[in-house]
C-alpha cells in the first residue's frame, strides 16, 4: 500500500475557511489524511513542499481552447490544450463551443468525446459547455447571428444527443421565444443551465431562474447593460441568491472594480471565475490566422479586426493572482477557481476542495502565487523547472 501512497509534507493547506500547515497523504490518487504531521510509511514517497501552499486544483468550465488550438477544429490534438493548461495549475477543463456552423459544432464534439474517451495529458476534459446556440443575436459578442437558432425543445434534444451524455452546462439567452421550455428539459437533463448572450430584462431573467436557470455566462459582458431604472439581466443575477456568476477575472473584460462589485454582491459562494480562454492563451502576442479568421492578440484578449474581443488569453492561474491582488484570501479563491466549478460540473463530491476522500488534484504555488507543479488524480503532470 505504501508504494502507492505519497506524502505531501509541510503545506500550507488552503482547506475551506482557512490555511493550515498540513501533511497530506494520498493513496491510490485519492488523499486518505490530512494531519499536523504524519509520520511516512516504509517505503512511501514524500514531497517536502517546504511551506508552499497546496490548493485545489483550478476547474475552468468556460474556456474555448489554449495552444493555437480550439476545440471546433477537429484536426487539433486538445492534449496540446490540457498539457498547457496543467502548466498553470488547472487540473479540469470543460470543452466550451459557442454558436457555429452547421456541422462545426458536431466535429467539435466528436473531438472532445475522443479525448475523454482516451484521457488527456497534463489537465481533464469534464464535459462540454454548449455556449448556444439558443442565443440572442442582439448580444452575439463575437459570435455570427446566422449560427444561432431559435430554442425549442426539439433542438436541445438534439443537442443533448450530438453530446452523448457529456453536456454539463448550456448557455441559453432565457428573453427568446421557447428558451423557458428548452431551460426546464435541460435542467430535468441534470444540466446546469446560464443566461448567456441575452437581453433579457429583469423579469425576464427572474422568469428563467424560476425556470431553472443558476449562472449568468461571462457577467456584464454580451449582456443587456445595467440601468438603474430597468436592471436587466444583470440586475436579476446579481442580486438572486439562486444564481452563481461566472466572471472573466483578467481584468481587460472587466474592470478590476467591477470584478470587486460582483464579489461583493455575490460573495465567493456564488462567484465562479473562469477564463473564457481562446487559442491564443499561451501564445505570444501578434496577428493569427484561425480556421480562416483573423485575430489580433494584445493587452491579454483576442479581436476580430473590427475591435470586437473575441475570449481572452488569460487562465485561471492569471485570475487567482488578480482575485487575491483585490484583497480576497486564498480560501474563498478556492471557492472560486476550484468548488464552485466543480458543483455546476456535479463532480464536488470527489474534487474541488482539499477533505479526505477527495481525488488528489492539487496545484502548489509560491509565495507569490507561481505554480511550483500540478497534480491530477495524485499524479504529477507538471513540475516547473528549477
């Protein structure tokens, strides 16, 4: 048994509420105690981490590709986007695709399934994130007006079914003829369903959260502004108990302060941030062709070359740094980086947080929030360099 067992010494833990100086022991990929100290085993490894904190592995469900790759593109090989991502201390990633093309969508998703199916270097694929296409054309962001279609159950079944049971969040503009309907079948999916590229107004968003719907898709960015006499969608998401924000925290799609507002809203139990990452996350900036589109990448986002922001080229890394830069400690980040993600996914009962019983995914990091290494499943999948 010991030569299955690793012992993480000398952590500093960040456990929910707080962060202790710990031993952690993992057995078989799964952590078995968390103590003072723990005396190791004949013949276990150990990891003197000499102080450096041990947190939950990050869990970004909304993120388009990394490494010049995306996940429409069927001919792209996604470890190159998973081994990435290990780099800056993700452990899980869902397959987000927006509105496209008839047939896009589906060569897509037949990519993410076979490299599920396989298993992926460095950070796991948990499920596909359909951002549309039951999307309002209003607030189509970066997206084409003549990809989105009009949501009607049918449809979705038909979505549901291309997925083959790997849909776990559906992005869904709830102000659109049929979406309330569309948004009761997904949640009877089990899926967790976000208002996303809308124009909802107030009621018409409270109308979709009566309905099921619990996250609001990238807050404040392809959405109905907020006004003081008509708050709109943003208002309903913001001030609802039952609905957690995703937030691009890189602080170019929001400013520092309005990333601060949510959090103050909201508080970290309904805070999720996530990326947004496209192909350019990881790449240096420049101009780059993609499957027959322009993109100029700087100041940490991609544009179409009309100036519309086209995702982000930043991480969940970047947004823990920027989270805690805000004052925010540790623990709630891992809330948001890490717990929250992990319940939209379903999968909080055995990751996204440090407890025994809990798959090891850990990332460590220094003083100064650097991943030192990455750990899936107990498994190193990425140590810096000395």
């Amino acid at each position: 048994m010991a030569e299955n067992s690793v012992l993480f010494q000398n952590a500093r833990v960040v456990l929910p509420g707080e962060i202790a100086l710990r031993d952690v022991r993992v057995t078989e990929g799964w952590i078995t105690a968390i103590e003072p100290h723990i005396q190791p085993m004949t013949n276990e490894r150990t990891l003197a981490l000499g102080g450096a904190y041990l947190m939950p592995g990050f869990i970004d469900t909304h993120m388009h590709g990394a490494a010049g790759c995306v996940y429409t593109n069927p001919e792209d090989d996604l470890n190159k986007i998973t081994a990435y991502e290990a780099t800056r201390g993700v452990t899980t990633v869902t397959a987000t695709i927006g509105a496209r093309p008839e047939g896009v969508f589906e060569n897509g998703v037949k990519n993410v399934l076979a490299h599920i199916r396989r298993g992926t270097e460095g950070a796991r694929i948990v499920g596909i994130h359909a951002e549309g296409p039951f999307l309002n054309p209003k607030r189509r962001g970066s997206m084409r007006a003549e990809d989105m279609r009009p949501p009607t159950v049918e449809a979705f079944r038909q979505l549901y079914d291309i997925c083959e049971g790997e849909l776990k969040l559906l992005s869904i503009a709830p102000e659109v003829p049929g979406a309330l309907d569309v948004v009761r079948e997904a949640v009877r999916a089990g899926i967790s369903v976000s208002a996303g590229h809308t124009d909802a107004t107030f009621d018409e968003m409270r109308a979709g959260i009566d309905a099921g719907i619990s996250r609001m898709t990238h807050t404040f960015n392809a959405s109905r502004p907020l006004n003081h006499r008509e708050p709109g969608v943003l208002g309903a998401a913001l001030c609802d108990p039952r609905v957690t924000c995703e937030v691009i925290c890189d602080f170019a799609h929001l400013h520092p302060s309005v990333v601060e507002m949510i959090y103050r809203a909201k508080g970290s139990g309904r805070f999720t941030a996530i990326s947004d990452a496209a192909f350019c996350a990881g790449l240096p900036d420049g101009e780059y062709d993609i499957a027959g589109s322009r993109f100029i990448v700087g100041g940490g986002v991609a544009r179409h070359p009309d100036g519309t922001i086209s995702g982000s080229a930043g991480d969940l890394l970047l947004a823990a740094q920027n989270l805690h830069s805000l004052g925010i400690p540790l623990w709630e980040i891992a809330e948001m980086t890490a717990l929250n993600p992990a319940k939209a996914l379903g999968i909080d009962h055995h990751t996204g947080s440090i407890a025994k019983g809990r798959t090891a995914d850990f990332v460590v990091l220094d003083e100064n929030l650097t991943v030192c290494s990455t750990f899936v499943s107990g498994r190193c999948v990425y140590e810096r360099a000395n």
